[in-house]
C-alpha cells in the first residue's frame, strides 16, 4: 500500500471536530486561569518573597563575602584544597568578565530549584520505594516529564501566572525534579535486604528501617540524583530566561538575537563553569559521605 493511499484510509478525527475539541480545551484553561489565577499566585507569594529576598542578599552582599562564603562550604563539604582553589579562581574570572551580578541571579534560582526539588522530589520518591502501585502511578508521570520539551511547560505556567521569577521556577523544578524522584527511589530499593532482615531482628521498626538503614545507605544514589537535577536545572536557564528569569540566560538569549558572538560565549563559559563547580562539589561530597558511611559499619 502506498503512503498516499495509506494516509487516505487510515481513519482520522474530522477537522471541525478537531478544531471545537481545541476551543473548548483552550478556553476552559483561560476559564481556569481567570478564576483562580489569582489565588495560585497568592499560593506562590512566600516563594516569590524568598526568592527576591535571596537574590538581593547575593547580588548586594560585598563579593569578597559570598566567595568566602561558597568557598568555605566547598571545602566544608569535599575536603578538598584543590576543589576550593578551583571554585575560588572561577569566580574570580566570572567577577573579572563582568557577570558577577548574573551569575548570582542564576545562582539563587538553581539554589530555590534544587531545594524545591529535593523538598518535593525526596518524599515522592520514598514512597515509590514503599509502594508498587505508588511506583505505577509516578513513573508514567516522570517519563512525560522528561521527554516533553522543555518549552511546552512554559505555556501553561504563564498563561496561568504571567511572565516573572515564580512561573521560571516552576517551569525548572518541573523539568529538574525526575532524577532526584527516581534515584531516591532506586537506592532505596537497592539497599540489600539481609541489612533489613538484621534490623528487624533488632526490633527496628519500619520507621527505624527507613531513617536508619535504608536512607543512610541510599545517600550516594540521592546525591547522584540530586546532582543530575542540579545539571538540568542550569540547563533551563536558557530557556527561563525567555519569561523574564534574569541572569546568565539573558545575555545568551540577547546574543541569539543580536548575533554577539562573544556575550553569548562569554555567558554561556560562566554556566559551564557554575556547572562544574555544582558536579565536582555534589561528587565530592557524595564520595565523602560514602566512605565515612563505610568507615562507620
């Protein structure tokens, strides 16, 4: 059979039908965001507040004290001089070029989406561990999450709560927030089951197990988890940037348009760097937690 008559015969929905299932889907939304898109924004106010109130300490704050400050919780979690070293020239470089002020605006929203995300994503996850039928149900879901692309979350959010801070933070925590969700999940159902035999012989609970066993030997999997959310958080920073998220995604979305050439690499080198330090810190201090949870058994 030829594609041509394949296309003819294969049965499709009628183009007016087509056409009023699209209205009415269109404007029950519109009817939706009318109601109660007022009241969601209320919802998100606390947020908003946090956010701006973050952002301002970070952006305001004399530069010398927020570097001693993210490199002292660089070596506090890794241990490491090196890794200190290295955070420390970077953003040096990134105040020398110009983009202190950016990159500090992208830092808050990746530091307010990765705590969301862990927030939300590490409950969610602990029950797919528990639940099979939870598991059913969530899977799915995370799978339309990861495969949508990335600009079909910002349509509904912003017809729904305008163009701002808050709509670019939910559109990353929903693009973000799988991996800690599934890997949260995984390590905690590939803690070995002899480990929870013992301790129901010792009179633990399902509680104690829980807290006491099986989150303490699935950290390494959680912070892998949370380490691929930090990525793909920065990884929307481009895209948030389109609804009015500021930081290093504007310029790049400015050098799209203008054909700068060297803003766009300048800006997109500071996200490769912010994206390094969070991977090699989150590596680091995950390796670290695994030894010293070895070290302690």
């Amino acid at each position: 059979m030829s594609d041509a008559k394949w296309l003819t015969e294969f049965p499709q929905l009628d183009r007016a039908d087509l056409l009023a299932i699209r209205k009415f889907l269109d404007g029950a939304y519109k009817d939706f965001s009318r109601a109660y898109g007022d009241i969601i924004e209320a919802v998100f106010d606390p947020l908003l507040y946090f956010l701006v109130w973050f952002e301002k300490l970070l952006v305001n704050a004399p530069w010398w004290i927020i570097l001693a400050v993210i490199v002292a919780i660089v070596y506090a979690a890794t241990r490491s001089w090196k890794l200190s070293a290295g955070v420390l020239v970077s953003f040096l470089l990134i105040g020398y070029f110009g983009m202190w002020e950016d990159t500090m605006r992208t830092l808050s929203i990746i530091f307010v989406c990765t705590l969301l995300s862990i927030v939300l994503g590490i409950p969610i996850g602990i029950m797919m561990s528990r639940s099979d039928r939870v598991q059913a149900i969530v899977t799915p879901l995370l799978d339309i999450m990861q495969t949508m692309p990335a600009f079909v979350y910002l349509i509904p959010v912003v017809m729904l709560l305008g163009i701002g801070k808050v709509p670019g933070v939910i559109a990353v925590v929903i693009y973000a927030i799988p991996p800690v969700i599934r890997l949260t999940n995984l390590g905690i159902r590939l803690v070995d089951k002899e480990v929870l035999e013992a301790a129901t012989a010792y009179g633990a609970n399902s509680s104690q197990r829980l807290f006491g066993v099986q989150i303490p030997l699935a950290i390494p999997t959680i912070m892998a988890g949370i380490n691929q959310t930090i990525m793909m958080s920065l990884a929307m920073v481009v895209i948030a940037s389109m609804i009015g998220v500021k930081g290093l995604g504007q310029p790049v979305l400015k050098s799209i348009t203008n054909q700068y050439f060297t803003l766009g690499l300048l800006n997109g080198l500071a996200i490769v760097a912010l994206a390094i330090v969070f991977d090699r810190v989150s590596q680091a201090y995950g390796k670290r937690t695994q030894r010293h949870l070895e070290g302690s058994h």
